[in-house]
C-alpha cells in the first residue's frame, strides 16, 4: 500500500500534479482511495513499487514541489503483518 500526498495544495482547482498522480495509480490498476489529507492505493508491491517510481517523476514533472509518501506492507486482510 502507497499513501501519498503532493503540494502545492490548492484549493480552487484540481492542480495539474495532483491529476498527474491519480493518472498514475489508476493506469497501474491499483485499488485507489482518496481521503481529505491524501492518497491511498492499494496492489501487489511490484505493481505499487512500480506505481511510486512514475509518480514520483510525473507529479513533479507536473509541477509538484514536495510529495509524501508512505509506503506499507499490508497483511492478507489489510492489516500489518
């Protein structure tokens, strides 16, 4: 699992780094929530791995200035192992 969040916030319009994000994660087909201080997505961790390397080059690229991100591996139910 990757939870993350990218900045600048701004709070009148989808900022261009953040579309870039979501782009990403729903392109590697990974099971996505979006909560009020960040982002959640959930997959196999290759696909996650994967999904973190081209999230982090898109959104910056996409004008990002700072990105967290937190990245946990989940047990068979959701859980820590």
């Amino acid at each position: 699992m990757v939870e993350f969040t990218t900045e600048p916030f701004e709070l009148d319009t989808f900022p261009e780094h953040a579309a870039a994000a979501r782009k990403v994660v729903d392109e590697a087909g990974l099971d996505v929530s979006v909560g009020p201080f960040g982002t959640g997505a959930e997959g196999e961790a290759e696909q996650v791995l994967a999904a973190v390397t081209r999230l982090l080059r898109e959104t910056l690229d996409a004008g990002a200035t700072r990105i967290s991100v937190q990245v946990s591996l989940l047990g068979e139910e959701g859980g820590t192992p």
